[in-house]
C-alpha cells in the first residue's frame, strides 16, 4: 500500500518536544519513580514509550522498565479485523501488582484502545494506578477514557487520520500528519 502524505501537523522535533514536556510532568508527579513502569500499546506506543524512558532518564531520574503489549485480541472490533487477525507479542518482564503503570499510545480518538489495553494490563496483574500518556488527543471519544498527559490536542473531522510514522529523511525521526481532507464534507451521524 503506497503512502498517503498527508498534512504535517509535527515535525520530529516538535515531538521530541512534546515528549519532553511530557517527561517533565511525569517526573513532576511522581517524586518516587521507584513504582512506575512505562507500557507502550503495540504499534506506534511502543517506540514512544521508549523515548519517554531516555527522556525521563536524562532529567538525571532512573530509567524506568518498558514493556509491550498487544491488544489484538481485547478489541472489542476483533471480528470486523478479518479471521487472519495477526498477533505480536506482549514483553510484560516486570511485575504490576502494586505499581503505577502509565500506558503510552500514539493516538487518543475513540478511547476503545485504551480500553482494549487496560483490559489487557490486567491479565498480568493488578497495578496500584494506571495512567496515559497520548501524543496526540484527536476527540471524538466514544468511551469515558482521558489522557493524564497529551503532548498536542488536534480537532479533526471523524474521516480524517492521525498517523505518526517515520519521517521520510530515514533519520530515526517520527512526524505526526493528518490524512483526509477538511473538506471532505463529511456529515456527523444524523446530519442531512
């Protein structure tokens, strides 16, 4: 499938700033990192989660443990996905019982990943506290889910896309662009 260029709504370095910030908040308010732990959501949480870590390290705090969960099979959409659903796995190599754990996503729509991965968080256990973390709040929430910390909020049509990639330079660089056009004249549910 070709790639969609889409708008540029942040440059690598404008997510690298993001995450900054948000490494800041999180050290801010957790004075004790010894009981917490970074979990990225497959796909795009993952390496996010792991910048998040060298960030929060480079504020000269530890380095907190990273782990990597797949949700494919707690979404509650599984059966529209096709009957070749493709699982990754899921690298939990830490406890949870007892830990605060921030889950780490790319994008914040409908709030049904978070949902699907809190759902997987607790098959591993029982942790003291859960919060988020999302590059990006698009709205359109379907499920009383929220962000404890968003890096950028971004109002877009229900046809549009979030996507973060990585950047065409190659560089190890991410960027965050927005596919779809605004006016497309998509209708919400029940307009005419």
């Amino acid at each position: 499938m070709p790639e969609t260029r889409g708008t540029l709504l942040m440059d690598g370095a404008a997510i690298e700033r993001s995450l900054a910030r948000v490494a800041h908040e999180i050290a801010e308010r957790h004075a004790d990192l010894s009981g917490l732990a970074l979990v990225g959501i497959r796909s795009r949480g993952v390496p996010l989660a792991h910048r998040l870590q060298r960030r929060i390290a480079g504020l000269g705090k530890r380095t907190l443990p990273v782990g990597t969960l797949d949700i494919t099979l707690y979404r509650d959409d599984l059966t529209t996905v096709g009957p070749h659903a493709v699982l990754k796995e899921t690298i939990i190599a830490f406890p949870i019982d007892g830990r605060s754990i921030i889950l780490v996503d790319d994008v914040l729509y409908t709030g049904r990943t978070i949902r699907a991965a809190l759902d997987g968080l607790m098959d591993f256990g029982r942790p003291r506290a859960v919060q988020v973390v999302g590059l990006v709040d698009r709205g359109h929430r379907e499920l009383p889910i929220k962000l404890d910390y968003v890096g950028k909020n971004v109002p877009t049509r229900a046809r549009e896309q979030v996507q973060l990639r990585d950047a065409a330079a190659g560089n190890g660089a991410l960027e965050l662009v927005i596919i779809g056009s605004p006016d497309d004249g998509d209708l919400e549910e029940g307009e005419s």
